[in-house]
C-alpha cells in the first residue's frame, strides 16, 4: 500500500476551519448590510475570493487525484493557498472600505499567480484528451480556466474602479467577472464532485453517463452564451437558454433524488441532493426574474434577483461545499486507518454526527427561505435574523469534523 502522509487529516481540518470561518465572515457581514454603504461589496469579496476560490483549489487537488493514489497526497502546500486567498479578500475589502480601488489590482495578480500555479501542480503530466475523456476532470479543468478569468478580472477592475476613463477594459466588468469568473468556478466543481460520487456509489448507467456528459456542454455553452444575450438584451433567447438550463438541473436533480430515495440515511447523499434542490431553485428564480421583466439595476431594490443570488450562493454553493467537505474528511480519516475508502455514501455516520448535520441541514435551509422572505416582503430585520441564523449553520461543521474524528479513533 501506498505510503500515507498523516498529516492529511489534520491539514484538512485546519483549512477547512479557515473556509468555514471566511463563510461565516461573510455571511455575517452580508446579515449586517445597511450599517454603512461601504460594507455594500464585502460579502461578496470575502465569499468569492477567499471562501470560494480556496474551497475550488483545495477540493480539486483531491477529487482530481484518480483513488489508487491518494495515499500519495499531501496538503500541507495548500496552507499557502489558504494565507493567498485570504489575503486577496482582505485587500479587497480594504479597498471597499478606504476607497482605495488600486489595492484590487495587486489582489488579483495575486490570485492569478496563485491559480496558474496550483493548475500547474494539479495537471502537469496529463494530457488535454485525456483529461476531456474523463468528465469529472473536464469539469474541474474547466473550474480553473474560470477562476483564472475572475482573478484577472478582479485585477481589471481595480484598474478600471482607478482610472475610469481606460478604454480597454468594459463598463461590465464587475458582474460578469462575478457570474461567469467568480460564481461558475464552483458550480462546475460541485458537478463534477458529483459524476465521481454518483460513479463510486451504484454507478452510472449509460443513459446517465451520457446525461452528464451532455450536462458539462450544456452547462457550459449555456452560461457563456447566456452571458453573451444578457448584454445584448435578448429578452427571447434569455429566456430560451434560461428554461433549457433549468430543464438540464431538474434532470440532474431527479437523478440524485431517485438515489436518496434508495438510500435516506446517507448524508453525503442528502447534502448533495439538496444542494441540487437550491440549484433548481435558483434556476426558477432566474427564470421568474427574465419572465418578470424588473429592472436589475439597482440589484438592492429587485428581491427576485436577490432570492435568486442567495438560492446560489448559499442554497446550492454552500451545501454543497459542506457535503464534500463532510465525504472528503471521511475518506481522508478511513486512510489514516490503513481502510481506504473513497467518497463514501455517509450511510453510516456516527448518531452525534448525523444529528448536528441535521441541525445544520435546517438552519441553512430555513435560513435561505426566511432570506428570501424577507427580499419579498422588504423586512429588513427578517433578513438579518434570517443571516445570523444561517452565520450558526456555517460554524457547524468544525462540531461535525470533531465527532466524525472521535468517533475513528481506536478505543
């Protein structure tokens, strides 16, 4: 057997608290918004660019790693990762808050250099058809193409926030590197965690593996040419590509709804299918927004755009984040006891264990619906009991960690 760093466990554990903590930071300022206009951006720059960018890097560098070799992994080098990502945010809120918009553009060459290199360390020895062969690998090959345009679109927008008047770099910098840079890195993650986990857990068929297959395409080729009518304003084929992609999510969805059903005491399982549920949601939600012709400018004043962003980042992005989270720390535990094991179902969770991931499953979930209550009804005192409640939800996983390790240690 491969020899095994058992540092892995530990380190794992370490960088996850750091993601776990940079969410709560930015769940918690998001709860705080009014205080003070500056804080507007914050929430946003703390959760793209230090929770989300480093949570991508760190999970591609095991989950692109074929199982036969992860005795061979160490993560001790991802804590530079860690210290990068999170200096990036704190520039950039630094930025928001001195009015100093130049600092953004050292934080996104940062980040930039930081990704080419972990792509670099990742792939380096594959080949491009090889690695398009595999789809897992196609989704996370591609994850990092995207990272890589929202590092260097944080840095153009430092650079246009500083001189405006520069002709090279375009008025919509600023949401389109947060849609297609910031946001898509993590949906493509997510879905290839997803292929692998469906894949090692009964299977695929090949009507599915073909139906995933399709999906990275349709995904893909979607969103990009979502992005391209959005700034053309083509109402119709807005509309068009945005039932095509919901139909594509709810095809998904019921692929992994159909497995929970077969197996409800998995937990890696359940986390995966609701994650799923609030990508369905926020694909509905997009489609209500289109269909409803409201303005999006100011993005504050339009609660469909706001219940759709918070159905994406914290309904799909963070419960899914968490489910990987809670598969790969099983895993990691199950080699540091000689029993390897990879990307398990969750099926036999310890009873503490399953009890607080319940207890975090309905704070998260009655958080994201009490948030987009609150858009609906313009309470803003809803919306931020509604973001403290889901803050709790998000430093649950450092008590799940725990009991998932006590419950592995030898009697």
């Amino acid at each position: 057997m491969p020899s095994h760093h058992p540092t892995n466990t530990v380190t794992f554990r370490q960088l996850a608290t750091v993601s776990n903590f940079c969410l709560f930071a930015a769940v918690v300022s998001g709860a705080l918004l009014g205080l003070w206009d500056r804080m507007r951006l914050l929430p946003s720059y703390i959760f793209f660019f230090s929770f989300a960018a480093f949570s991508v890097m760190l999970f591609q560098t095991i989950l692109a790693r074929p199982a036969d070799q992860l005795g061979r992994l160490d993560l001790r080098e991802q804590r530079g990762l860690a210290l990068v990502t999170v200096i990036v945010s704190l520039l950039c809120v630094v930025s928001e808050l001195t009015l100093i918009p130049w600092l953004k553009v050292p934080a996104g060459i940062l980040l930039a250099v930081a990704v080419a290199s972990h792509a670099i360390r990742v792939w380096e020895g594959r080949t491009l058809p090889a690695i398009w062969r595999n789809v897992a690998w196609r989704f996370f090959v591609t994850d990092m193409l995207f990272l890589l345009v929202a590092a260097i679109g944080l840095a153009a927008l430092g650079w246009k926030e500083t001189w405006p008047q520069f002709p090279l770099i375009p008025a919509f910098l600023r949401p389109s590197t947060v849609f297609l840079g910031a946001s898509f890195p993590l949906t493509l993650t997510f879905t290839g965690y997803l292929y692998l986990f469906a894949d090692q857990n009964g299977g695929l068929s090949s009507i599915e593996h073909r139906m995933m297959d399709g999906w990275y395409y349709v995904l893909v080729g979607g969103v990009l040419l979502f992005l391209v009518v959005i700034l053309l304003d083509l109402r119709g084929m807005m509309q068009t590509l945005a039932i095509v992609l919901l139909a594509g999510v709810w095809a998904v969805t019921y692929l992994f709804a159909r497995r929970l059903l077969r197996s409800p005491g998995a937990v890696h399982l359940l986390y995966g299918t609701i994650g799923l549920v609030g990508l369905l949601a926020t694909s509905a939600a997009g489609n209500a927004l289109i269909a409803s012709r409201t303005p999006t400018i100011p993005a504050g004043a339009n609660p469909i755009l706001l219940s759709h962003v918070h159905f994406a980042q914290l309904g799909w992005v963070c419960i899914s984040f968490w489910g990987i989270q809670y598969t790969l720390w099983t895993t990691l535990l199950a080699w540091d006891r000689r029993q390897p094991g990879w990307l398990p179902l969750g099926a036999d969770y310890p009873l503490p264990a399953r009890i607080t991931a319940y207890l975090q499953l309905v704070l998260a979930v009655g958080g994201v619906a009490l948030l987009s209550a609150s858009h609906l009804l313009d309470d803003l005192a809803l919306m931020r009991v509604s973001g403290l409640m889901y803050a709790v939800a998000t430093l649950l996983p450092l008590v799940i960690l725990r009991q998932l390790e006590s419950a592995t240690r030898p009697a």
